[in-house]
C-alpha cells in the first residue's frame, strides 16, 4: 500500500486503487469475447465422420441459417442457405445459384452476420 499520509484530504490519504481489479474484469471481457466468436466455427478436420458432418450441417439446414462455407475448391468462402442434402452431397444456396459440394471438400463453417453478402 502506498504511504499517502502527507496528503491533506484524507479521502486522498485513505484511497485504494483498483487497479488490477479493473485490469482483469477488462482481460475476461475480452477473453469471453474471443471465446464466443472462436465457439461459432465449425471445422472439419480431415478424420472427421461423414455422420458427424451429416448431423452437424442438417442442424444448420432445419435452423435455416446463413452460414459462411469454406472449401478445398476455392479461395473465397461460399455465403448461403443449406438447400439440400443428400447421402454424397450438400447444395448450398448462394445470391447467384446454388452450388453442390461433396461432403469431404468442406474445411469449415460460420454462422454468416446479418449485413454479410451472398
């Protein structure tokens, strides 16, 4: 604790700083922040099951949500709805068409944010 008794208010001399109280309420504000968003992607690691993929994008199918698709074939990810499944096949719907996408060329998906473009 620092010595304060020269000063002449004692709400001066009897203050006690917060200061790492305040730090680490920011550091966990901003630890769960990171976590949240790290928590939305969903990756598919190569020895992933085909059933696990399969249930994982049919709950983004029966949700209808926008997702952000990332794949083997190309750079850009795919933003779009789930129009379909099948057995050997996901049909994402885009802005411009619908694309078809085996099962094994999926890396990742991201629930897509409100003003994200298809």
């Amino acid at each position: 604790m620092t010595d304060r008794s020269y000063l002449p208010y004692k709400s001066a001399r009897y203050y006690v700083d917060r200061g790492m109280a305040k730090w680490m309420g920011f550091y966990i504000s901003e630890h769960s922040t990171a976590l949240s968003q790290y928590a939305d992607t969903v990756t598919f690691p190569e020895g992933m099951e085909s059933e696990e993929k399969m249930l994982l994008l049919s709950q983004v199918f029966l949700k209808k949500l926008k997702i952000v698709l990332c794949t083997k074939l190309d750079r850009q990810p795919f933003v779009g709805r789930v129009h379909n499944l099948t057995e050997q096949k996901l049909y994402l719907e885009t802005k411009e068409s619908v694309v078809s996408f085996s099962y094994d060329h999926i890396l990742s998906l991201t629930p897509a944010e409100e003003g994200e473009d298809e």
